[in-house]
C-alpha cells in the first residue's frame, strides 16, 4: 500500500506544484517558429474568415488582414489568424501545461493577457509586459519589436491551463497557440502513478464487498 501511495503522489506531482515561482516571459522577435517543446493546438484554420470565436465577444478569424480592423502578424502567420477587437476579449482553456506560447502580431499599449492557473490563480500582462519590454514601437504590424512568438514558461509554479486575450482598442492579434507536450517519460509515470491510484481503488471496493 505504501509504494501505491508513492506512486500516486508521484503522478499528482505534475498538476500540483510549487505556487511560488513567477512565470519567465520570453519573445523571440521577428520569428515565427514553435516555440522549443511545444506543439500547436491552435491555428484558427477551422473557422471561416469572419467567423467569430466562441467563448469571447468581438472576437473573431480572419484570412487576410483588413484595414483598421486587423492585421495578420508579420511572421509565421499562415491561413487564418485571430484578432480581439475594440472591448473584446476571448478566452481558451486547455490541458495544464508549464509552457503557454503563440504567435504575436503588432503589438500595441491597449493589448492585455491574462493567464489562468491550476487552482484558480491568474496574472494580467498590459502592453509591453506580455512581451516584456516596456519600450516598444506600439502597433508597427512590420517590426520585429512587435511581431514574433511570446511564450509564458510555470517554471515550479502552478501549470497554466487557460488564457484570456483582451483589448480595449482595434485589436489583439495573435496565430498558432502551442503548449508544452509531456516527455514519454514523464506519461509514462503519470499512467503508472494513476494505475497505482485505480487499482487501489478497486482493491478497497473488493475487499469491503466480501467483508
């Protein structure tokens, strides 16, 4: 019974971590590759050009950039991509992860992002801290400065598993969400570890019928 009790605690290790570690922000500008240890879950190609976004408000994807409205981000943008308009905002959830990472486009002062951690904690990112600079040319849809990947690394902290993307002005920009991908390693303890946990279970629940 104690080894099961190891080998749980093992496995919930991975969705229950340190609180205290802040998130390390990183911007590679001017690029538009994947971020290292990630893999994209979304890109916005499943929806049609103009369609909006569930779960937000003034939210749409667009195909092509539209004058005023919004612009596709300079690198590594391709298909569609999505924009948050003027007093929008938008929302998506997924699997805990420690890294959280997208394409960014013409970054400007009224953008704001807000992750979501296991547990129910969050942390709003305004203008230039999403990016982490604070200096920064506001909107150039061209400039490296402004346009890349951004990715948000837990490090021990609490594992994201949502993200709000909001904008008080025309509009928030962003291409091909990606999240960190367990090493099969680290699957494979995680399903020994809940194994451990299920067949205890069941053990318990025999053990009880026959008594």
């Amino acid at each position: 019974m104690k080894n099961i009790a190891i080998l749980g605690a093992a496995a919930l290790a991975f969705v229950s971590v340190n609180a205290d570690a802040a998130v390390t922000v990183n911007f590679a500008g001017g690029s538009g590759a994947t971020a290292p240890g990630t893999t994209v879950f979304q890109n916005f190609d499943s929806f049609a050009s103009g369609a909006a976004l569930p779960s937000g408000t003034s939210a749409f994807a667009y195909g092509a950039s539209i004058a005023g409205v919004a612009a596709r981000p300079a690198y590594g943008s391709t298909g569609n991509f999505a924009a948050v308009l003027g007093g929008g905002n938008w929302t998506v959830n997924f699997a805990p992860t420690s890294i959280f990472s997208f394409v960014l486009g013409s970054l400007d002062t009224y953008n704001s992002l807000t992750l979501h951690f296991v547990g129910g904690g969050s942390t709003t990112y305004v203008g230039g801290q999403i990016i982490n600079d604070l200096i920064f040319p506001s909107g150039d849809q061209i400039s490296g400065e402004t346009n890349g990947v951004v990715s948000y690394n837990a490090g021990g902290g609490p594992l994201i598993n949502g993200a709000t993307f909001s904008s008080r002005e025309n509009s928030f920009e962003f291409d091909n969400l990606a999240r960190a991908v367990p090493e099969p390693a680290t699957w494979a303890l995680m399903i020994l570890g809940f194994g451990a946990i299920g067949g205890a279970l069941r053990r318990r629940r025999t053990s009880v019928a026959y008594a």
